[in-house]
C-alpha cells in the first residue's frame, strides 16, 4: 500500500474498524462492487474505497485520503453538488 505517501498509516485504517460508516455504494462497479467508507482515528478523518469479492472472501483497499472540504461538505460524508 501507498499509504506512507499520504501520510495514513496502516494501523489507523484498521483500528478505526468500530466507526466505518458507509457513505456511498458502487455495486456495479467495473470489477467489482465497492463501498466507500468515513472513518475516524484519532481525531484524523479518512474515506476508504474498498472493492468486495465475495466470492472469494475478499476485501481490497482501493485508495484512502483525507477528504477535502472543497469537494465534501462539513460532515465529511456528503458531496458538494457541482454548479
């Protein structure tokens, strides 16, 4: 994971497992289906693209950021609407 480059580290993802909130739901994704998720840890907010297989049992990190208030509104957890 890339994670290092963005400054999230792997522990905070998965310690902040008991406050994931999905916040939007891509089941016809192109591979797979795929959720993003809000987090928090320690005072730190993340979204997190996860793609399911579960078929197979398996669960993927796509990509994580920090979301930006330019493009979220203050909750973190709904897109500004483009003008």
């Amino acid at each position: 994971m890339r994670l290092r480059t963005k400054g999230i580290s792997r522990r905070s993802i998965l310690d902040s497992v008991h406050a994931y909130e999905i916040i939007e739901s891509y089941t016809d994704d192109k591979y797979l289906p795929s959720y993003l998720i809000y987090t928090e840890y320690a005072g730190e907010y993340y979204h997190i693209l996860f793609a399911t297989d579960v078929e197979s049992e398996n669960v993927r990190i796509v990509t994580t950021y920090r979301p930006s208030e330019q493009e979220w509104l203050p909750d973190l957890k709904t897109r500004r609407r483009l003008s």
